[in-house]
C-alpha cells in the first residue's frame, strides 16, 4: 500500500536567537520532519527590521556545516520540503500585516555560479504559483539568485524604499552589484 504524504509538513516553533547583525532583530528557529525520509529539518526566520523575514533551511544532520544551505538531500521532495516552510512564513504573513519576505537560492555544490541557481529557479516558480501579485511586489534578483516579496502597502506607504532594502541585503550577504526587478 503507498502512503499518502501530505501537501506539506507541519512544523514546530522551537526557540528565538539573538539577531547576528544590525538591522537583525533575532533569529526563529523552527522545525518539521519529512515523513518519506525521516529527516528533521530546521526553518531559521531571520526577524528584520522594517518587518521583513528572511526564510532559510537546512537538513538538522547538516546543521554543523558551513555550506548547510548547498547541501543536497536526494530526497526527491522539494515541492513538499519548499511548502513546508511557505506554511511556516504563512504563520508570520497572518500575525504581522507589514510582513516582507527575501530569500536567496544558494547554488548547490555541482554549480559554479550564484547567478540563477537551480534552486532559485524553483523557487520563483514555487513563489510565483503560491503568491499573487495583488499583495505582494515580486522583485528578483537573478545574479544574485534573491527573491524579494515586498507588501505593496508598505511601499505605497514609504515605510520600505527598494534600493534601500537592496542594499541592505547585499551588505548583510555580499552580494554583487546588481539591480533587483
């Protein structure tokens, strides 16, 4: 008989950290297990200033690692691991009305370069099938692989100017000069 798994993993509030730069509030931590594989996963929401999240996930197994954010399960369930954490930034849409959310696909270990990962690729079509545009301003960066989802209410607002969000995020994650669309 073939189990029936579900459209996403339900997941676990585990702990707040302290923020690691300026502009960082702190650091939620989260977690959700696979039921096809038995992995634990860990979900950090980077808490930012100005009401945005950054979303980032890794393997627990792989929690020591510098490259954590590269490394490559072979689980063959990305769509159910990538809605996994959508539904947790779900939970952060519904609590705060500001919200904003960045990402960046982080090239895996057989890619040479940071522009236009595979996973940022899945990602934008993840983003744009789950997120509409009424909402949220979809700005990409593909040399750099980031995605931003700034609510348009903040920006009509001015409470976020883009270039300055930008900016801040290439300073946080040393990204290369470039204009995100």
């Amino acid at each position: 008989m073939t189990k029936i798994l579900p459209p996403y993993y339900g997941s676990v509030f585990i702990m707040h950290r302290k923020g690691k730069c300026n502009g960082m509030i702190k650091i939620d931590l989260w977690r959700f297990k696979s039921q096809k594989s038995g992995k634990t996963y860990l979900v950090e929401v980077e808490v930012y200033e100005r009401h945005i999240y950054g979303i980032k996930f890794y393997l627990k197994s792989q929690s020591h690692l510098n490259q954590k954010y590269s490394f490559m399960t072979n689980d063959f369930e990305p769509r159910r691991i990538i809605l996994s954490c959508i539904h947790i930034m779900y939970e952060y849409f519904k609590q705060d009305t500001r919200s904003s959310f960045a990402f960046i696909g982080v090239n895996s270990p057989n890619e040479n370069t940071i522009s236009n990962t595979k996973r940022f690729r899945f990602y934008r079509t993840i983003v744009n099938t789950y997120f509409g545009r009424d909402i949220f301003e979809h700005r990409v960066d593909e040399n750099n692989s980031a995605y931003l989802l700034l609510r348009k209410t903040e920006i009509s607002q001015g409470r976020i100017e883009i270039r300055e969000i930008e900016n801040f995020f290439r300073n946080i994650y040393i990204l290369q000069n470039s204009t995100i669309q």
